[in-house]
DNA sequence: GACGGTCAGTCATACGTATGACGTCGCGGA
DNA sequence: TCCGCGACGTCATACGTATGACTGACCGTC
C-alpha cells in the first residue's frame, strides 16, 4: 500500500535539503566565523515561534527518518540547540529564562518533536531498557509476572523486553547466553526466572556480579549470586499439608513436578517438615511431567498402590487437574474419598468440580517485586532478597478421611 | 552486595586511564601528525592479536560501562576501527584480506566485544525493534501471539517490547497515545491488537500511514488503514452454528461478548448468516462481561426463558463456562438437556465437565503472520491482509435435542 | 570607573558505529 | 619507463543528544 521510507507527507513546499555547508562551518572547530555576531535571534527581539529572520528554514528537515531533531526545535524557536536540550531535561533552574522555555515547548509540540532514543542511549549510556527472562508467556503465571514488572518498569521510566526461552513444561531447557548476548550492549540488567535458565552459572557468565550486567532472579534459592525476589510457596505448601494432617489424614501422597528447580525443590523440603511434625503419618509420591495426561497417569499409579492415600497433595494446579481425572476414572469422589489440593491457583481452580483448595501466588506482585529490586541494584543500592506471602485458600476439594 | 557501576573485575594491573591525548590527537581533523607513517602494524609484519608495540594498552580501556568497543579491538588486532566494523558486518568482499580478518576475529573474541546498539541504532536510523501491544498477558491467547511474534522477529533479528494496556474483560481501554509516544523514536514499527486499543483512529494518529510508524493490525477490519492478520474466528463460528442445526436444534442461543470490536462482530454476523439458512429457527441473546460470573448470570437468564433454547453458543470458551454453571444450578445435563460450544480452546477447555466443543485459534501463527506482515512492510513491501483458518474441535459438550 | 556577581544562553565535544571517499603498494602490460 | 588496476585498508565524518566550560550583558557597589 504505502512505502514507509517515505517522508511524513506533511504537506510543505519548502526546500527539501537546506544549505549545509552552514552548519558544516558553524561545527568545525577551526575558525568560527559566526562568532564572532553571537545570539543572532535575540538581535530581533524576544524568541518566538513564527521565524521572522529565516524564511526558506521553518519547516522540519528531515535527514532521513522525517522526524524533527532537537536542532530543527532550536531553529524554530530561535535558540541553541543546547538550550533545546536543556529545557526538554528540565535542567534549567537558572539557567533559561520563562520565556525561552515556553518557546522550545511551543516549537516542540509544533513539530511533534521527540527526542531521539537512539542518541541519548548512546550519550547516557544507558538503555533503559532490562531483559526479562520467563520459561513462556503462554503460561498465565508469568504473564502475570510479566505485566507486574512492566508496571513497576514504566513507573521508573524503562522498557521491558522478553526473553521466552522455549521451554514448555518439562522440556529441554535453552540456554540463553546465546540469543541474549546478542542484545547485551542493549540492556541495562536482567530478570531472569530460574526455572528459564539451564544453570545458574549459564546466566552469571554473561550477567551479574563479575560479568557486567546486573541481574535479579526470580524463584531462585537467596544467596547463590544475585539478589532474589520469590514466593513463599514453601509456606503454603506448609500450611495446606498441615490443613490436611489437621483434618486427620495420615496417608497423604504427593504429586511432584518432574523439575528440578530450586521452587519444586523447596516445596519437597516443606511438605516433608509438616509430615514429620505429626506421628504416625504414612507418605508416598510419584513425579511427573507438568502436563494433564502424565499427572493423571502418575496419580493413578497412587490410587492403585496396596495402601491408597486418603489425600493427595499437588506441586502444582496442573497436577492436581490430573489427580481429579484419576479419582474420576477410579470411582472415587473429591473429597469425599480423596483429598486434593494444588498450588497456583490458575483460572481453571474454580472451574474444577469441587472447586480445587489451593495456594495462590502473587505472580503480578512477584513481577513489580523483582523488577523493583532490580531497578534499585540499577540505582547502585543493593536490594535485600525479598519474599511475598502466599495465600491458602481453602475451597472444596479437601475434606476428613472418611473414617 | 554489589555496585553495578564498578569495573568488570577482570583481574589486571595496567594502568586505568590511559593518556588519551593521544586518540585526541588521532581524532581531530587538523594536523594530523600520525598520517606521515600510514598503518604502524603493519611495519612488524602481519596483524597479531598479541600486542607488541605498545607494551601499556593491550586491555580494553573503559570510558564509563567497562565494555570494550571496535576501537580496543582495533588496537588489539593492529588495525584501525573502520576494518573491525567491516569485518564485524560482513562486508568484506575485496576489502579485507583472510588473515586480518581472523585477527579481528580473534581479537573480539579474547575482549568480548560486542558492539554498541546504541550507537549502531544511531548511525543506522533503525532500532530493529517493535511494539507489540495486546489487552493483557495474563490471557494466555495473548501470551501465545506474542510467543509466536517474538519467533517471527527474533528470526529477522528483530526485537519485541510489549506494552500490555491494562484492559482485562471488559474494562476501560487505555489510549495508546500516551505511553506508547514515548517510546516512539526507540521503534521502528507497531503490531497491535485492535482489542487492546480505544480506537483505530487513536493508534493511527501516531503509527500507520500518515503518521511516521509501520502499523500492522490484529484481529482488525481488512482496508481500515492498515495491514492486518486475523483468524478466521467467523468461519469457526459458522461451522459450529451449522453443527448445532445439523444436530437438529431449532433454538439456538447465544451468549455474547460486551465489547466492541470487530472480532465479535463478525462473530454475530457468522451465526446471524448461518441461523438463516435453516428456515424455522429461533434465536436468543444476552450479552454479558468476559467473566465467569457474569456469564453464569447471563446464560441463567436464557435458560430461564419462555422458550428456553437447547443450545447455547458461545462467544468464548470463558462465556462456555458460566454456561455449564448455569446449567448445573437449573439441573440441566451437558449436552443431553442443552449442548453448548465456546470459541478459543482455551487450556480448561477439555477440563470441563464434559469437555467443551469450541474452536481452536492458532494464536502463536497469529503473532507470527502478523509479525511478518509488519516486517515485510518495513521492508518496503506491501504485505497482504492475512487469514488464518480456525480449527473446529467437536467434543463431548454438544448432542442432538431431546425429542 | 573598575570590579565582582548573577542571569541567560551558547560552544564544543564525546558517546561508538558505519560507510563513502581516498590512499598505497605491487604487479602486469604497453 | 610509465600507466592502470586490483587488493587491502585507512580517513573523516555524520547520526542526535547531553553537558562542562565559557561568554556577554546587565546591575549594584565601592
């Protein structure tokens, strides 16, 4: 349809390229022969918008993108382009007059002037701009991480680009040095989740402390490198083990993710801790991929043994799903004759029949948290390793044992 | 734990700083003093990674972010810093021999350089990045377009930024303009999605023709202005509707989206065209809120109907559920007492009790025809309005009417 | 009347890369 | 001997912004 390289089409009959050579013997440090007559607009008068001294000059040139420079903004407002610079920073506490600054803003929103990312990423150097590294924003929860860190990025003035390493449930994991390294000199910083990354190490090569990047994990163990921002899910998991053990069940079987992450890890440490605090209380667990078919193939594996459990407890709402086609398949009604609880609390939680007790997890809480601290490592604070409360929430898939 | 700021800590003792009277020197166009004896390296023979002449500047010096650029790797390899560019860009057909290149090769490896964004953004006028702007992450649909996006660019070297306008089901919708011209001079093109945006009128006042910034549309009129990529969706929905009639149902209702775009108006007309075709048949509607809740409201009031219909059609898989809770509250079986089908396949959809009839959108495509389109445009092609079929799933949620 | 101080701006330059315009060397043909 | 040419690199510059150093005018003071 349209040719996008062409110009903006504002409708200006004006010379299309103005005389450089001006400019060009205005920036050579040689001799400077207009300096000798300096300020030449300020000789009329006060600056203003309409040019009264140049006629053939107004109207934006355009080198090759068509947009205006700060340099068309001077010209048009009759000033420097230095000056341009310094009322757009708001850096002018004494050093431009009211009147200037409403001029370069008048000339400013007269051309649609933006300033140039490119040039002050280059000036500053800085991009203002952090990597965030996520296993795949097809999963709602790190969607959810997603928009939380973008909130917390836009709230400092940063971008947020995404990383999604291909990684899908249980699958190989990318090691990202590769295609990050690429936007290295991009960015300001990274936020990564460790269970996107292959290693730790992998990341630390390329970012965090001794390699030139600042970095920040999300659901990471604290103290192996880099500040961290994590959900408690360790104490849900606490809490929802204890609410069965409390409800009377004493054969309580775990459906754990076939992952090996320091999260699905920890959620082991927990459930194991809460077991060993009640006497007499008999476990058991099978692992899993984290996909509905395995889950229920590996929950039924439970159901069959020679002592069946009375409840099941889920690593994740995905598992619990197949622990719920299991029962279905065995006869067996939720929580009548088992227990089942999940973490995560994804959409489909309440969809479940019964309605799936579990923990939910502040992911967009997580996202604004991790960008947070990354933004202040950026600043040159050290964040503390944070840590955001999980809710349990107890709805209608756990029940006693029946007796 | 650690400042960002400080140097790479790479472990060596030259000295920090050096005199950089000397590169001034090089730089200014005046006297130029080194001129008289041209390439300095060569004199010792071939280029070398190992420095021999300067015993002081082998390390990369570092202005402000420790990162070494193509001048310290000029030095190192003993050439100047225009060769290091060519070679990094490829463009060495006749104008760089084999053994330079290695050399430069070999010194960018032992600094690690990478070049500057930055500045190549700046020189190049292009920042090989877009905007992709969608309601929300956290829709998983979303997260699989901007999956398939980010393939489509990382493809072509291209990088995604997301802005994800809080809009949620619904909801208000955020005005672009804003947030989005900020980053203006940092894209080189826009892909959206007309649902996340208030009105097409508003993105185009900054992208799209006219304005200065390559626009592709998703999920968007073809011929409003801009290119567009779209799912079948009304395809999908008239074979569903055509499902239903061939089942033998003659009330047919449907439960629709409250917002206004042209996705769900299409949707309407789909079902009004194929509603026709089959003279004798009654319709209904309610049009509800993209929640659970509020769909469950909705459907209960057509099942509390006159004529209450034996099938429910809706607009998406979300809708489908408050369709089954309804039904469960009024002791309706799904599908002997009432069929009902949903639009998106979403992840809960084989969840459900019975599993839902709906129909798959190919969002990951989606994101990469529509990040192809925007590509090809800012190569300065015209790409096509482009269609992607959607995939009828008939499961377990539809029967024919009870006699 | 010379001097110091403030106000209001400008000047020049650097950030790091890409590239068109030049040199220089060596060799082969006339 | 001289010219032309290909191979191999270098030179200089521009991209657009931010900012330390500087300058001119004006004003009050001794």
């Amino acid at each position: 349809m349209t040719r996008h390289t062409t110009d903006t089409g504002r409708p200006s009959t004006t010379t299309p390229t103005p005389p450089l050579t001006v400019a060009k013997g205005i920036d050579r440090p040689g001799p400077t022969v207009f300096s000798t007559t300096p300020m030449p607009a300020r000789t009329k008068g006060t600056p203003h918008v309409s040019p009264t001294g140049t006629p053939a000059d107004d109207q934006a040139a355009d080198p090759r993108s068509g947009r205006p420079t700060s340099k068309d903004v001077a010209k048009l407002a009759g000033v420097s382009q230095s000056t341009v610079s310094l009322v757009h920073a708001g850096k002018w506490p004494g050093r431009v007059s009211e009147r200037t600054v409403r001029a370069v803003n008048e000339a400013s929103a007269a051309l649609g002037y933006r300033p140039n990312q490119a040039a002050r990423h280059l000036r500053l150097g800085t991009t203002r701009t952090v990597l965030l590294v996520v296993p795949a924003l097809t999963n709602p929860f790190f969607g959810a991480v997603h928009t939380g860190a973008s909130h917390a990025a836009a709230a400092r003035d940063f971008s947020v680009v995404v990383y999604p390493s291909p990684v899908a449930a249980g699958a190989e994991r990318t090691p990202v040095a590769s295609p990050f390294a690429a936007a290295h000199t991009a960015l300001d910083g990274v936020l990564a989740s460790s269970t996107a990354v292959e290693t730790l190490s992998d990341l630390l090569g390329t970012a965090g402390p001794g390699a030139g990047l600042p970095l920040v994990m999300l659901d990471s163990q604290p103290g192996a490198g880099a500040p961290t921002a994590n959900i408690a899910i360790a104490d849900g998991m606490s809490a929802l083990t204890t609410h069965l053990l409390g409800l009377g069940h004493r054969r309580v079987a775990r459906l754990c993710a076939e992952i090996d992450s320091w999260t699905f890890a920890s959620r082991e440490a927990a459930f194991r801790d809460a077991v060993r605090a009640v006497a007499g209380t008999e476990t058991d667990h099978a692992r899993t991929p984290l996909t509905i078919p395995d889950a229920t193939a590996a929950a039924l594996t439970l159901l069959d043994g020679p002592t069946p459990p009375t409840a099941l407890v889920c690593d994740d709402d995905v598992l619990a799903v197949g622990a719920y086609k299991a029962a279905r398949a065995r006869g067996l009604r939720i929580p009548e004759d088992l227990s089942v609880t999940g973490i995560g609390d994804v959409a489909f939680a309440t969809v479940l029949e019964p309605e799936l007790t579990t923990v939910s997890l502040p992911a967009h809480e997580l996202g604004e948290a991790g960008m947070s601290a990354l933004l202040d490592l950026l600043d040159g604070r050290s964040p503390d390793d944070v840590s955001l409360p999980a809710e349990l929430l107890l709805r209608d898939s756990t029940a006693p044992p029946r007796a």
